[in-house]
C-alpha cells in the first residue's frame, strides 16, 4: 500500500474522527483504557485542522485517509518542565484494516523526520500507563520511556497518568 502523508484539511475532520470512534470502541471492547469513547468533538477536530496540527496518510489508490495523528511543537500539560525543542505526537491513530502493515510505524517515521527538519532534538509521546501493549509498542519503535506524568486520582479532562516516551533525532 502507497500512502502519502499530507497535512489535514477542514473536510478531513469527520473522517479523522470516524478513525478515531473506531479505534476507541475497539480498545473499549478489549477493556484497554487509553481513550474514553467519543471524548472528542468534531468541533475539536476542526480546531486542531485549523491550527495545522493534524496530518493524514492517504491510501494512493483509493484515495481515503488510513492514518491520522497530530504533530505539535510544545505540550505544556503533559510535558510541563521540558524546554527542548520538541516534536510531540497525539491522537495517532489507523484504520483498524491495515493493523500489522507497519501503518503506525510508518507514520511515526514521518513524525521523527518532519520534526529534524523543524529542528526539534526530540520526537515525544505519551500512552495510558496501564496500557502495556502500547508501551511495548513504542519501545520496539525506538522511543525510550523517560518518567511519567501523573494527573492525580482526578482525572484531568479525561486524562489518566501517562508514561512519556523520547526519541532523539541526532
């Protein structure tokens, strides 16, 4: 499969978020906890298309979107006290069709590459700490787990503690 990985347009919020209700409903049934079903907005989506975060991989023969994630340049509340220039990843996500064709992978060598060239030092990202296959995903994607960021027994707007990742890009 030929994708091509281009920034997201307004048209393509319904669809991102279609990947995204998918994806959450799967982990749901699966009693994963990483994102709580329909947690965010269409209205949200838009937002984030808006201000150029959101990229999608597009499947060259058929035209769709397969993959999705945001790509921000600074994350203040997960990633509080870090000063580096960094890029951060949220929301990746694929159509659970193409899960084992290395899609997530793929997307985030598109991010360590996208952020060297916006001369970030790091690729950062976070997951659910409870959620372990996710964390051993990362870690056999290259991306170290360097502490933790705890939101407290309250979760914050529907955050749990998360495990934070780095990638250097030197």
């Amino acid at each position: 499969m030929v994708v091509d990985v281009v920034q997201a347009v307004e048209s393509d919020g319904p669809e991102i978020l279609a990947l995204r209700h998918a994806a959450e409903d799967w982990l749901a049934e699966r009693g994963i906890i990483q994102w709580r079903p329909r947690e965010v907005s269409v209205e949200q989506v838009g937002e984030q298309i808006s201000r150029g975060e959101f990229f999608v991989a597009r499947d060259r023969a058929q035209s769709r979107i397969v993959g999705a994630l945001r790509l921000i340049w600074s994350d203040p509340v997960v990633w509080p006290d870090s000063n580096e220039p960094a890029g951060y990843v949220h929301g990746l996500v694929i159509d659970r069709e193409f899960s084992g064709t290395s899609l997530g992978e793929r997307l985030l060598v598109w991010a360590h590459r996208r952020s060297a060239e916006e001369g970030a030092q790091y690729l950062r990202l976070d997951c659910v700490e409870t959620n372990v296959r996710l964390r051993r995903y990362y870690r056999d994607a290259g991306f170290a787990e360097v502490g933790r960021r705890d939101f407290g027994d309250v979760v914050y707007n529907g955050w749990f503690s998360v495990v934070l990742f780095e990638r250097s890009l030197a």
